[in-house]
C-alpha cells in the first residue's frame, strides 16, 4: 500500500472523528442546559409548593408533593430537609454524592453540580432554600438522570473505536493478505474501462477523428496555443514554385466563417465534432 494513499486514509479518518468529536460536545452541552434548565425550574416550583405544609410539619402532603414531582419527570432523588437540615421526607435514591463543588444559579438561591448515585450512575443534584415570607425554614434537594449525555458520549467512542478498527484492517489486509481483494477487483473489471499502459501507446499511432490522419501518440499531439492560425485548407504543391512557399498557402481556421461559400464545409466540421463529443462521453 503505497504511503500517501495511507496518509490520505488517515487524514479522512481523522477529519470525520473531528468532525464527530465536535457534533457530540455540541450534543452533549445542549442536553446538559436542557437538564440543568429542567432542574432548576422544577425546583423552584417545588419549594414553592412545599413550604407551607414544611411550616404545618405535615409530613405526609410534602412527601405526597415529591411522590408526584418524581412520577412525572426523570427525577430519581427528591428530598426536604428542615431548618435544622434534618431529612423530613425523601423518595427515590436514599443517597446521594454531596456537593463539591456546586455552580450558584445567577439571581436565586439555588446550587448545582454533578454527582452519581451509590449504583454509579450519573446525576445532575440541585438544591434550594425553602422560604416562607422572607425567612428560612428548610431545605429541598432533588437529583435528576443524567444518563442521556453519557449514553452520547459512549455511542462517540464506539463509532470512532469501530472506524479505527476498520481502518486499521483494512491496511492490514492491503499490506498482508492482498490476494483476499482478487475476487472483488476481478468482479469490477467488466465495469471498468480498458486503459492501456503508457509505455504501449508511447509505441502506437493515433488517428485523427477528424480528419483520420495518423501521428505518433503523445500528451502534445492536440495541443494547440492558437487554433486560429490553423491552415484547414491547404494549397497544394506548385510545380513552378518552390515547396515551401506552397505550403504556406491555404485558408487558416479563423478565415473560414467569413466565406458564405463553404458554409457547408463548417457544418461537417462542427456535425462531425459533435459526433466524437458525443462518442467520447458516451
């Protein structure tokens, strides 16, 4: 396998990982706001409801309130503590990872961080205050799942993982085994155009489609820096004169649009053109 197609395999490779890579950051800091958005708005409602029935110590409604919040979103850990941060009620997980190092929600009383649960399963923990009329009086805390940008995070490394395992047996296979790609490439040569080697047609004569005329083959064998002074109509040889100068007699390309008389001489040309275009992107 020759070094620069391997380096061109490596530089696609890495291009797609890259451009994968920054897609599932994206991914996951848009599913981690949605979470942490989700948090805190449902704990500021719930603090809410809980504070009165938390001042009546009526255990029971606080714990019924949390029960329901609980059902009805990814909540896995709900807790209220009293003022003198004793568990008054929880449901869920029983316990959870403390804050380290908790990130203040701006303008309200509420913290976050990321934990995970005894079974080691990632969570999002928010906390707040309980207020009632301007004073103190508990504490909530619930943890919500945050399993999704970790199930995103894992489906990154699997692809990545799988596109170099790939990669890499597919080099191999081309350094070590590559009688195994004999059968496909022999499978792909009906559909393949049949090229001739170069050091054949360095030796071979090439017809002129349009005039038939054969000349030795080469890369400049149609290359012309001005096809206008192009003598498509040449004069033929004077027996009073000397050959040279007979040569240089005749109707250059650019002159023949301006004789109406061989009008019909410029309609093969372009018909017959137009046949060896056509032929040729067949």
């Amino acid at each position: 396998m020759r070094l620069r197609y391997l380096i061109i395999a490596f530089v696609v490779c890495g291009v797609i990982v890259g451009t994968v890579y920054v897609t599932t950051a994206v991914r996951i800091d848009r599913v981690k706001n949605r979470i942490r958005d989700s948090g805190i708005e449902a704990i500021q409602e719930l603090s809410k409801l809980v504070s009165l029935p938390l001042l009546d110590s009526n255990v029971q409604t606080v714990h019924a309130m949390l029960v329901y919040a609980a059902k009805n979103s990814d909540m896995v850990h709900a807790s209220v503590l009293d003022h003198q941060d004793k568990i008054v009620t929880l449901t869920g997980a029983k316990q959870i990872t403390p804050a380290t190092n908790p990130d203040e929600h701006s303008g309200q009383n509420i913290s976050f961080w990321e934990g995970e649960l005894p079974d080691h399963k990632k969570i999002f923990s928010f906390a707040s205050d309980v207020i009632y009329a301007g004073t103190k009086i508990g504490r909530i805390q619930i943890a919500l799942s945050a399993e999704e940008p970790l199930r995103i995070r894992n489906q990154f490394i699997i692809v990545t993982v799988a596109t170099c395992l790939i990669l890499l047996l597919l080099i191999v296979s081309f350094r070590y085994y590559p009688g195994i790609w004999a059968t496909p490439v022999r499978l792909m040569r009906p559909f393949r155009r049949v090229h001739v080697s170069d050091a054949a047609l360095e030796s071979s004569l090439v017809t002129c489609p349009l005039c038939g005329a054969q000349n030795t083959f080469s890369r400049g064998l149609f290359k012309r820096s001005n096809f206008g002074r192009l003598l498509i109509i040449r004069a033929s040889s004077n027996k009073s004169g000397p050959g040279a100068d007979a040569d240089l007699k005749g109707m250059r390309l650019s002159d023949l649009t301006k004789r109406d008389d061989l009008s019909w001489f410029k309609r093969r040309i372009l018909l017959r053109c137009a046949e060896i275009i056509k032929k040729l992107a067949a």
